[in-house]
C-alpha cells in the first residue's frame, strides 16, 4: 500500500492511497496516514481512487484517524471510491460516519462549504 500527499491549500490535504487496504496494506501505511492527520483545524480529502481492496482492518484505519481529525475539530472526506470499494463502504455503514464523495470536486466543493 503506498500513501501519497498534496497540500490543496493551507489547511487541506489530498491524501492518495493505492494499494490494497488489508492487513499488510494497514499496516504498511498506518502510522504515515495517523502523522500526516495530526493537525489541529486540519481538512483532509482521502482519495480512495487507487484502492484496489478494501478489507475491515483498512475500514478501521480509516474510522480511527477520522476519529482522531474530529477529536482535533478537523475533517476528513472519503472520495473515488472504486465500486468494488464503495460497495464495502455502503455494506459498512461508513457514509454515515465519514462524508463519502463520488469524486475529488464534489468532496473539495463539500469541505468548503462547511
């Protein structure tokens, strides 16, 4: 699993994740994605675009550093999902946690406003 970021503007972060989102693929970037979201005010997009599987142990990662940006009075948006991945999000109820966008415009559009 490979992690890779881009600073949208001064507070808003696009986080790429490709790979495969399970044990190894948790693991690989935990630590990486947990850092890079310990921002006071921090908003971070996380594209999910090049994530190929997406297994309950990648959900908990997720779920836990969007716990952890909230904590801080930050955001975190999901957006890109693949269909495979957007099916296991829908199964898990993720939406109702984390604000899940069909693409990067429409979660950027979405953290602006808010």
């Amino acid at each position: 699993m490979k992690m890779f970021t881009d600073k949208i503007d001064s507070n808003v972060t696009l986080i790429k994740l490709i790979g495969r989102m399970d044990i190894q693929g948790a693991e690989e970037i935990d630590i990486k994605f947990s850092g890079t979201t310990a921002v006071n005010n921090g908003i971070f997009i996380v594209d999910l675009s090049g994530v190929e599987f997406l297994a309950s142990i990648g959900i908990r990662s997720i779920l836990v550093t969007a716990k952890a940006v909230v904590a801080r009075k930050g955001q975190l948006v999901l957006c890109s999902p693949t269909p495979l991945v957007a099916g296991v999000l829908e199964m898990a109820g993720i939406s109702a946690i984390i604000p899940v966008f069909d693409n990067f415009e429409d979660a950027r559009s979405a953290i602006t406003l808010s």
